[in-house]
C-alpha cells in the first residue's frame, strides 16, 4: 500500500526498497549549526512548509530551544527525488555536548552515514572528532559538510584542510553550504543519496530491531523508537523484548516521523520508526534491547548500547515532601529515555527522602533537574554535586563512594582515590596562561600544549574530576571570554588527600551539606560555603554560629545574628485579623523551610552553595 | 464567664491625610452630616441595652477634626443605644491642632476620661516632613489645655523609625518620658504601599530592623526610668493608666463597632464593616459588615496570640476555664519553645520573656504550628 498525506506526498509505500532508504544522522560542535542544518533539509525536502517552520524544530523541548542545544536525539523521515527515484532519507538529529556522547551512539547504531557538519569560521572542534571517531567505530559512512561560509571570518580551504589532517577525511568535494541562508541544501541530499550506503537487511527474516529511544504517552503507554534491521512488523503482531523474557505485546500501532509521529502500516527492514504496544510499565523496555517477534524470533539480540556510567552525583529532594511520589514517577519517566540516568532511594536527616542520582556530567545533571522541574512541575532540593570515589579501608575492601555521608569514619579508612580527567582545552593563545593557570588552581598537572593552528592551542591536563565538577567550566569560559572550549574523558583513579567536610548549623551536623574535599581546598571551600549560607539563611530567634568542620575540627565560621524585630505593632481599632493573616502567611513559609536541629534552613540555602565563585 | 463589652467608633476625618497613613481616612469634610447621620442608623440598629458597657473608644481618621456638635450627638446617641452606666474608661482621639477648649468641654460633659494624642515626633521638622498639621508647641498647647479641663488620663502616640535622625529619636523619648502625660504608645513605623512616605523614601525604611530594636530598646529603658512600665508590646503607661479598651482587645474581649472600616468581636463573630466611605453610606445596613465566625479553638488561639503581647503574658488558669483545656496540651510545642528559652512560665502565667518580646511573630508561628517537627 501507499500512504499519501494531506498535501498529496508519497508518505510511505511498503515495498519500498532498501535500496531507496539513506539512514543517517548529523554530528557536530555545539553552535556549528546542525539543527539548523536539519531544518533545512526538512523544508526542502518539503516535509515541512515554510510557514510551518519553527526555528529548530526538532529541538521539541523547550530547554533545547531556550539553550539552542540539542538534547534528545530525534528521528524525521523525509522524501527526495533523484534521478525520478524517490528516496525515503531518515535523519536522526544528535546532541553535541559532550556529556551526550551515549545518545550520539545510540543514534548512530541506527544509521548507515553520517553528516560531519563544521563551522568554516571555527574549524573542528574537540567534540567533533570524538563524535566523529564513535562514527567510525560505528562503520558510518561520513560526509563533511562545510557550514556557515556566508560568514566573512569564513576560511573554506583552512577547514577542508583541517578535516583531511585532524579526521582523515577526504574533503575535496564536501558540500559547501550556509544553513541560515539555505544555500547548496540540494547537494547535501544528494550526497546522502550518494555516499550513504543503503541499508543491508533481510525483508524475509523474523523481526530483528534496536530499540534506540523510548517516550511515555499517557495515552498509548511507553512508545519505542524503532531502527528496523531485518524483517517486518505490522500491528497485530506479537511482540517480545529480549532483556525482559517472557513478557509478550500486541502491536496496537507503528509508524514514521514526519517529523510528529505519522501511523503507517508496517515497518520493515531498514526502516526508521515507532511502535506502540500497550508497553504500561517503564520498565518493561529499555533502550539498546532488541525487539522481535514473539511467534518467530530472530537467535541473536543485536549487541546493543555500551552501559554508560555515571560521572557525576548528587541528591535530588521534593521541596514538599510529600511529593516523594510524584519524583520518583518523573525520575522512572525520565530514565525511559534517558539510560544513563541513574538513581536509587536516599534519605537525608534535613531533607527528608529523595534520590541520589547519577549524571554523565553537570550539564546532564542540570538538564535533567532543569525537566524535573518543568516538565513534571517538580519544586526540588539538590545537594552539591559529588563524584565516585574509591576507598579502601583499614579492613581491606574497597568501596565506591559517591555521597558523602555514606564515607566511612577517617579511623577505618587507610586511603581514597579519586577520578582524574584528560582534559583537553581549546583556547585562542592569547588565553593560554589564563587557561594553565586555572588548570593549575584546580590540581591540574600539565600534560602538554600543541598549536593546531596559529589560531587555536590544545592544552592538556590531568585534573581531579571533582575539580571540573566544581565550576571549572563556568571559570574557563569567564577567564577566556567564553573562547575557550573543554572536552574530557576519565583516565583512572589516583590517591588523592580527600576528607569529608561537613557543615554545622547551631552545633548540628546538616548531612544535606557534607561535601568530599582535597584537604588543601577544604579551608577555602569551607569559608565560602559558610559566608554563602549565612547570607541564606534568615535571621532566627537564636543566634546561629555556621560552622565548617573536618572531624571534631572547626575550619571556618560564620554567624546568622538572632533576629530583634519581627512585630507588627499596630492593632487598628482592635483588626486583629490583619495579624492573624501576617501569622498565617509566617506559618506557610516556615512549611517551606526544612527544620536542621533548631533551626529553619531555607530551600534556597542548600542550592546557594551550589553556586561558589572562585 | 460574661466577657466585657466595649464599643468602638471610627470617625475617618482627617484634615490632611499624614504621609505613613494607609488607613481608613477622607478629607472631605462636606460628608460629615451625612457620615454621622449613618452612624447613628448604624447603632440604632445594633442597640443593645442588655449588656453595660465597659469602655468606649473613639478612633480615627482624627475625630477631634470634625465640628464639635457632631462628637456631641454621637456620644448622645451611644448613650441612648447602649448602657453606658458602668463606663470604666472612655478614650477619644484628638491631633493637637484641632483640640479645642469647646471640644474638651463637651467631651468632660459626657464623661470622657482620656484623650489620646497623635503627637508622633516632638522634631518640628519631622513633623512637616510626615504632613502632620501641627508642631510641638501645638502638643504642649493641647495637652495644656486638657489638664485645665479636667481631662488628665492623657496618651501621647509616637513613632519609632520616623525618617529622622536617632539623636531626634532621643530627644522625643526624653521630651515625651517629663510631661504630665500617662500613657505613651510607641509604635514601629510601618511602609505601606500607596502611602506619600513610602513612594517618598522609595520603600525602603528608614531604618534596618537591628536599628528599630535598638531604638526600641531605647524608648523602653527611657519610659521605664520615668515610671512608664510596659504592659504590651507598644503600650507604656504609669501605674494605674493601662489602657482598659485596648487591654479588652487583647484579652479577647468582645466589642461593638461602628464607622467605615471598623471591626468588632461579637457573639462569636469578627466583623468588619466596609472600608468604602461612600459604600458605607450607600449600602444597606445589613450589608456593610463581613462577618467570620470564630470557633472556639480559633479564639484560643486569639486568646494567646494577643494575650502574649501583654507584660504579664497569659493566665493559665483563665485559659483552661476559658477552653476546657490545659494550655500545654492545646499548644503541643510551648514546652519545647519554654525549653529553647522563648516562653517563660511564673506565678500561674505564660509569657514571653523580656528580651524576645520584639520578636513574638516567630514565636507564635512556631506556637501555632499544627504540625509537629
């Protein structure tokens, strides 16, 4: 059958050939233009109308748009002709960031080639090579794409030149385009047509496809972005995951991206797609599992995603307790489409219950707090931010430590180790000494220093990652100007003198606050973090001494003045009421506080820490 | 046990509206006749001869700004509404510069014993600056005045944190704490939005907190010394000159009120009449009130809430008799708020102790609290 839409398009014809499909998706630095790249490719090949177009559309969240980043990976199916063939081209767009790294492989494992999209005023960055070598990895057919030559600072030669030396690739004959302006959009596609190979797979075996995204729909249950890699589904058919054994779902629909989500008749091999099956608990899918038919199944489950792990931690609280529930529904929906999200219970003695979560990095970390609370009008409490350590105790066992409050007593540890980073550090040389001498004020060691080009230097460190983690990335981009650009990777754990600080609030211990710190920093990060919670803290009835402590070792403190005023004097013609509701509303906002000992600490109070300059 | 009745009367006049002010007030003074022609239907239909009344309190806006024929049917007509014969105290609020010798005598003819005064600063410049309408000499005069009438149950208003300087602060205190007044009551001064002061000073008080409870402290060391003691939080008055209607206020007492934006407290009832001048003459009777009843567990609450304002705190026993209940079990955290030192108990009363006294809304939101911690 056909499927044609509204506007009389060829939308879907089973039995198209594999030969006609290009799966494939766009990688590239951050701001060198790949959604808008994406965009482009929409409009011209007709999948949306101008009028319709809306500034990156396939960055559907609004903390996607409001960033002009990429998150989520999204899939579009669009039509081209060539030669009077009709092609069906799948673009799966991918996040740029760094931490994304998992979701560019997820999109990858369901492609054939690859867009390398770079900015011709900037050149290749850090995080196109990374994406560009987990491509290749991948078996990606790559095509440089040569963006933004409409811009004077455009140096076309220098970029095709520094592609071939940095990549290997060939780019002689690399599209030459400018997004914004649409210019040259049409030998894009054609390339796609071109250089992507189609794909490879079986129409005629059982049912065999990657699971690379899932989304929850109230309605539908959990839907599975689909990369179909042999054989057919249709709905009625019976469905199995291989993770989650045993479990059966009857196909209730399957479909395309167009780029909303378009019912078709059926998917098959090489196709890009979703399929809904009444799938009601979150957890009976998981992204990188294989889906095949239940009557039929295919032997092998394809090899999947690599698990990632987390990098970064912290604890995640319910500003309003009893909204423990509702967190703990949007963490499940989150982790849906999000693997690399990890989370499980924790209880805090000033926070209540919440979750200690995993991150990939801190910009994950904001993200998904960012969703949290948009998405699932969530008002949260978060603690500092904490990597993993490594502790081995007196007893002789190792633990992997990443909240605070859960490090052993000094007496039973004999050492820690903490993750170290390779940092390596894009700058312009005029900023080289700003950049080494952050490295150096966050316990870098110096690895080495290479000029690309007489416009940008590669500096190398190895850093305690508990350093990045710390507002390293804020710090670079104030101290070049927002020049400079990072990318990381851990390399291993090393010894480090790492202690447990906690804050004191009137005496007490608040475990919300404990942070692991190097022993030389904990002075410094002491004092701030006390002069920061003094000022957020409001003025009680007592006064109240802050404290930061190592052990039974007071390091820095500071001291909330006891409140003298807080009457409201006049009593008009005996109004009580107007003192009544003054009361009511002191009452609310005690409700908001969270009671450490005997005192009232704001919610705000524990994120003010959070964010420490240097 | 039968609670005393008092009655409250609101006169909105005012000959200029002061800069703090957000209250209810008019200077059109061509509403008079009409505004106290309402007052009067306003009684005769809340009459009530069953119960004497303990104190009578005349309040504004300035009363003593209105003719003097208009105070003297007002206090003809509460006369005939209501039993004024066991009046133990009878209050009417007068600026300086409107208080009159004909006014004082009609006032001592219906047997009014207090006046009180809005002196508010004794700094001449202060004064001008907070659009009031007299000057220093003008207080001295009326207060003069007063005495040769008879009248000598006299409170003078004042203003802590006015924009002036702290030694002008100090000189009122020391000025106010010599003069043959009784009574002193020393209120913070509240910004309110819309007010000339608060566009004036950007709304930002003059004054930190800190500052405020030092002059604060200030005012109660000087009063003290001249044998003014504190019997509520911003009411100071020589031995004997407590002020009765107020103390009613804040014992939970009940009280009849009338005028525009007045509230009274009957029969289980808060009410308050519109703030709306023009609606308060134009509306039915029946229809100028907003009423909420109190249940009794609410007035328990009013009855500490206001009660731990006074000097002397709450009568324990009072409170059982009053609720049926002991005052710990009602109030499940006193014990622990006595513990942290921010209620004390002697001699049969719970109190606030002395140096936590400014800071009694913290402590009654953590006495309130209903819920546990």
């Amino acid at each position: 059958m056909q499927l044609i839409d509204k506007n009389g398009e060829l939308l879907y014809n089973e039995g198209m050939s594999q030969e006609t499909t290009r799966n494939f998706c766009i990688i590239a630095h951050i701001d060198h233009g790949k959604s808008t790249l994406a965009d482009r490719l929409m409009e011209y090949t007709g999948q949306v109308a101008k009028r319709d177009m809306e500034a990156q559309l396939l960055d559907s969240m609004d903390i996607e748009r409001e960033r002009g980043i990429t998150i989520k990976l999204t899939p579009v199916i669009m039509h081209y002709e060539k030669d009077g063939v009709v092609y069906t081209l799948n673009l799966i767009d991918t996040p740029g960031h760094v931490d994304f790294s998992y979701e560019v492989s997820r999109s990858l494992a369901a492609c054939e080639g690859a867009l390398l999209v770079v900015d011709a005023s900037q050149g290749v960055e850090a995080q196109t090579l990374a994406n560009c070598y987990l491509a290749l990895e991948n078996d990606l057919e790559i095509i440089p794409v040569i963006n933004k030559i409409d811009l004077p600072s455009a140096d076309i030669e220098g970029t095709k030149k520094e592609i071939e030396d940095a990549i290997g690739l060939d780019a002689s004959a690399a599209p030459l385009v400018s997004a914004k302006e649409g210019l040259n959009i049409r030998d894009v596609l054609d390339a796609v047509v071109d250089l992507i190979p189609p794909p490879r797979g079986d129409e005629t075996a059982p049912l065999k496809a990657l699971v690379f995204d899932c989304q929850y729909d109230n309605y539908k249950g959990v839907i599975i972005f689909v990369r179909i890699v042999d054989g057919q589904v249709r709905v009625g058919t019976q469905i199995k995951m291989f993770r989650t054994a045993g479990k059966t779902f009857d196909v209730t629909e399957v479909g395309v991206f167009a780029p909303a989500m378009r019912p078709t008749e059926c998917l098959s091999a090489g196709d890009v797609g979703y399929i809904c099956a009444s799938i009601k608990t979150v957890s009976d899918t998981k992204v990188g599992d294989t889906v095949t038919d239940a009557a039929r199944p295919c032997e092998q489950p394809l090899h999947g995603y690599k698990e990632v792990k987390p990098m970064v931690f912290c604890g995640i609280f319910p500003a309003d307790g009893s909204k423990y529930n509702d967190l703990k529904d949007a963490l499940e929906k989150l982790k849906l489409n999000d693997a690399s999200l990890t989370y499980e219970p924790d209880t805090s003695v000033a926070l209540g219950f919440g979750f200690r979560c995993g991150f990939l990095g801190l910009l994950h970390m904001e993200i998904i707090q960012e969703r949290l609370e948009r998405e699932f009008d969530l008002d949260l409490v978060t603690t500092a931010p904490s990597v993993v350590y490594k502790v081995y105790t007196t007893q002789g066992e190792v633990l992997w430590i990443d909240n605070p409050t859960k490090l052993p007593p000094p007496t039973l540890i004999e050492h820690i180790e903490e993750p170290i980073v390779r940092a390596e550090v894009y700058s312009p040389p005029e900023y080289v000494g700003d950049v080494m001498g952050l490295c150096q004020d966050k316990r870098g060691t110096f690895i080495d220093m290479t000029y690309l080009d007489k416009h940008r230097v590669k500096i190398t460190y190895e850093i305690p990652l508990n350093e990045i983690i710390y507002n390293f990335f804020d710090s670079l981009k104030s101290r070049t100007r927002g020049y400079a650009s990072l990318d990381y990777e851990l390399k291993g754990f090393t010894p480090g003198k790492l202690v447990r600080m906690d804050m004191l609030l009137n005496g007490e211990v608040c475990d919300a606050l404990s942070i692991i710190v190097n022993e030389e920093r904990a002075y410094s990060r002491g004092r701030q973090m006390a002069e920061k919670l003094k000022d957020a803290i409001p003025r009680q009835m007592f006064e109240i001494p802050i404290q930061a402590a190592i052990g039974n070792k007071i390091i820095a403190r500071e001291t909330v003045k006891a409140l003298r005023k807080d009457v409201l004097a006049k009593c008009y013609g005996g109004d009580i009421t107007r003192k009544k509701k003054l009361l009511e509303k002191q009452k609310e906002g005690k409700k908001r506080m969270r009671q450490v000992g005997s005192v009232s600490v704001p919610s705000e109070a524990f994120m003010s820490i959070l964010k420490i300059d240097d | 046990m039968s609670e005393n009745h008092s009655i409250y009367v609101h006169i909105p006049f005012c000959k200029a509206r002061c800069g703090y002010c957000a209250f209810c007030s008019c200077t059109d003074m061509s509403l008079v006749p009409d505004y106290f022609g309402r007052l009067s239907q306003e009684m005769a239909v809340y009459s009530d001869r069953s119960k004497p009344i303990y104190t009578l309190y005349i309040g504004g806006g300035t009363p003593s700004s209105v003719p003097v024929r208009y105070i003297d049917g007002l206090l003809r007509d509460l006369d005939k509404y209501f039993d004024l014969s066991e009046l133990k105290e009878t209050t009417v609020e007068c600026n300086p510069e409107s208080t009159t010798r004909e006014l004082l005598d009609c006032l001592t003819a219906h047997g009014v014993n207090r006046v009180s005064f809005g002196l508010q600063s004794v700094n001449d410049a202060t004064l001008e600056r907070i659009g009031r309408l007299h000057n220093y000499a003008d207080f001295l005069a009326a207060t003069e005045l007063a005495r040769n009438c008879g009248m000598d149950n006299i409170n003078a208003d004042l203003i802590i944190g006015l924009p002036e300087s702290r030694a002008d602060f100090r000189r009122s205190l020391d000025r106010i704490a010599s003069l043959p007044v009784t009574h002193v009551s020393a209120y913070a001064l509240e910004l309110h939005e819309h007010t000339a002061l608060c566009d004036r000073l950007a709304g930002q008080p003059p004054f930190d907190d800190d500052s405020m409870a030092d002059m604060y402290d200030e005012a109660l060391a000087t009063l003290r010394e001249h044998g003014f003691a504190r019997y509520e939080i911003s009411n100071f008055a020589r031995r004997g000159y407590e002020c009765l209607h107020n103390l009613n206020y804040w014992q939970e007492g009940r009280y009849f009120a009338f005028g525009a934006s007045a509230s009274g407290f009957v029969d289980d009832v808060r009410f308050v009449n519109t703030q709306d001048i023009g609606q308060y003459m134009s509306l039915p009777i029946g229809e100028l009130r907003t009423s909420t009843p109190v249940s009794l567990h609410e007035q328990a609450e009013e009855f500490v809430m206001l009660g731990l304002r006074l000097e002397s705190g709450v009568n324990l026993d009072e409170f059982a008799r009053r609720y049926g209940k002991d005052l710990y079990a009602f109030f499940p955290h006193a014990e622990k708020l006595e513990k942290r030192g921010c209620l004390c108990s002697e001699a049969g009363h719970i109190r606030v102790p002395a140096d936590k006294f400014y800071v009694i809304n913290s402590i009654l939101a953590d006495l309130l609290d209903d819920e546990a911690d």
